[in-house]
C-alpha cells in the first residue's frame, strides 16, 4: 500500500518514478557523546572560595565521571546511567539509610544513588595541615571510587574479576582501581597536580585495613594504594612528562633541579612513595566508609559505612618529597632524608635509581 501510494503522489508531481525497491530509511545518527573536559575543575578551585566550593566542585566532578564512563560503555555497546549525588542531611531512599551523615562514603545500586557524606578532618591522617581547597582532590578520589562501583556493576571489575568467587575485597579494589584510572587520565591531561594525585594516593593507603579474617574485609592498604597504580598506569607511561615532572616508574616521579650535573652528580627533586612500619601509628581507621552499600552482604554496618577499626596500629605510608643524587660517574645514588648512605644504582627498591640512569648515564658516557 505504502509503494502504490508514493507512485500515485510522484505521477501527479509529473515525475517518473524508477520502479526500484524502496530503500530503508537510514537511521537517525546517535546524539554525540559530549567529550570530558576536567579543565573546570581545576579553575572552580581557583575562582571559588567560599562553603559552597565543595558542593559545586562535587557536582562538576560527578558530571565528568558520568562523561568519562560513558564514553567507556558506549565503546562496549552498552549505556551508563548516572546516579543521584547525595551529600550531608539529605535523604537517601536505599540501602537501609534514611539520612546522610558522617561518616557515610557509598554507592547504592538499588536507589542507584551515590553519597557524599565523609568529613575527611575527622579521622584520615592525610588530610591533616590542608586547606578546604587542597582537599577537593581528596574529595574526588572518594566520589570516583564511588562511582567505579556504579561502573564495576555494568562493566565489569577489570584484573579484579573472578570466575567462581566474589568477595567485598575483589569489588573494592576494582573500585580502586577505576579511580587510578580517573586520576591518571586526569593528571596526564594536566587537569591535576602531582601534588594532588600523590595525596589523593596518600588517602586510598589510608583507609585499608587489617580485617582479614572478615567478610568485610576491603584490602590492606598496600594492596588499595597498587590497584590505584595499577589503574593510573593506564594512563601514565614510564618517561611520559607531565609539566616540569617526568613518570619514573608506577611509584615515582622526578624532575630535574637547575644548576646541578656540571661535573658531578645530578640532583633530582623526586617523589617517592614510602611506607612506614617503625613504630606503626596509632589512627582512627574509617577503612570501611568508603564502599559500595549494596546491602548484598547482608550487612547494615557496610550501608552505614561504620567503620571496622578503631585506634589499632598499622603502617604509614605516603609520598615523600626528596632530593635523588645521581652519579654517573660512579654508578652510585643517594636519597636525602633516608637511614642510608650512597648505593649502588640498583640498590634502589624503588627502581627509580636505575630508570634514571638509564635515561641520562648511558647519553652522558656516549659523548
């Protein structure tokens, strides 16, 4: 019916219709994904003091991360929705919450909802000496390992998928390292410092545990702050700059100071992560507030983000900032403010040593 009326309308155009099939109308081209752009974050932390400054800036970053993984989720044939943003006193309609309060950092999948509750002054060492604005960072580590939750549910948990298991620890660090990812992108964009990435890393360390023997268990931290390296280093390859800094090793950055190499050693300002263990710490762990409050577990404390640990004595660990000596002339380092005294080049454990004479030795000695 449809052919014979098209051809009674072009007859009475006074056209000549070439009898061929009809062809299927081409379908409508898909809206364009609209591309992330972290740059605004950076210049609302710049241009707007004030209490209202987290909020905003958390809202900004919860519409670049639905950007970000959207993008991902189309490239699998596959749609993101994007959760509501709870923050302090307002009301939650899943998982068991009524309200959001400290400390509560989760993602619900039923009410697909993801709150902003934790107050980091009260209870995360890394936090201490900063400013509101020096914290944003912080606060946007915390929202994306929120979100990789929300992700791992329709993309799946990356390295950290099992075949026949599934534990709390798997999807945490899955979550972890989702926000590597985030933040490695965004740092290899020039979105974030370094300074801010290292204490971003500082915090996924922190809130580990201990609670091995626990179905509640999230990762030591060691294992928290590698799925945060292991993401970024999706992003971030040895020898990549990043400004004046240049990516030594999943571990390490360096950038060279003015005036040094003339004859003698080369001296590098480094940053290096390190852990503490002398006299472990005595801290307010809040290791599980951080986390998805899917209620799968059957645990009211998880959507409550209680946390496990109270006052135990654990490792310190964190970026250091330091000067590297390099002497390629005796194929000797040292590293300022450490038990030790020059060593051979491959003596560094973290491997930076050695990245670094790779780098410029082997030129040095070739003229």
């Amino acid at each position: 019916m449809l052919r014979s009326l098209l051809l009674q309308s072009l007859l009475l155009l006074g056209l000549q219709p070439a009898l061929q099939p009809l062809a299927a109308a081409p379908a409508p081209a898909a809206a364009p994904q609209p591309q992330p752009d972290g740059s605004s974050l950076q210049k609302l932390r710049e241009g707007m003091p004030g209490p209202e400054l987290r909020r905003e800036y958390l809202l900004r970053a919860h519409e670049l991360l639905h950007q970000f993984w959207q993008l991902e989720a189309q490239r699998q044939g596959k749609s993101l929705s994007r959760p509501e943003l709870l923050f302090n006193g307002e009301r939650a309609s899943g998982c068991g919450v009524a309200e959001v309060q400290h400390p509560m950092a989760f993602y619900c999948p039923t009410s697909n909802q993801i709150a902003m509750g934790l107050d980091l002054r009260r209870g995360t060492r890394a936090a201490r000496g900063k400013t509101s604005a020096e914290l944003l960072p912080m606060e946007l580590a915390i929202l994306a390992h929120e979100w990789g939750h929300h992700v791992n549910r329709s993309l799946g948990q990356g390295p950290y998928q099992r075949a026949f298991t599934f534990t709390v620890q798997q999807e945490e660090l899955a979550a972890d390292w989702r926000t590597g990812i985030l933040l490695g992108w965004l740092l290899g964009q020039g979105w974030l410092s370094l300074d801010d990435f290292t204490a971003a890393s500082n915090l996924m360390f922190e809130i580990g545990d201990y609670e091995r023997i626990t179905p509640q268990h999230h990762g030591y931290p060691k294992d928290r702050f590698l799925a945060l390296t292991e993401g970024a280093a999706t992003q971030l390859k040895p020898g990549q700059r990043l400004g004046e800094w240049t990516v030594d090793t999943r571990e390490s950055f360096s950038r060279p100071l003015p005036g040094t190499g003339n004859d003698g050693p080369l001296v590098y300002e480094v940053r290096r992560f390190e852990i503490e263990r002398n006299g472990q710490v005595t801290t307010n762990l809040l290791g599980a507030a951080l986390g998805a409050a899917s209620c799968i577990w059957g645990n009211r404390d998880q959507c409550l983000g209680m946390a496990l640990q109270q006052g135990k004595g654990r490792a310190y660990g964190r970026y250091t900032s330091r000067q590297l000596r390099l002497d390629c002339a005796t194929g000797r380092f040292d590293v300022s403010d450490d038990a030790f005294d020059a060593q051979p080049i491959g003596r560094d454990g973290k491997g930076q040593a050695a990245v670094l004479a790779q780098r410029v030795c082997q030129p040095l000695a070739g003229g």
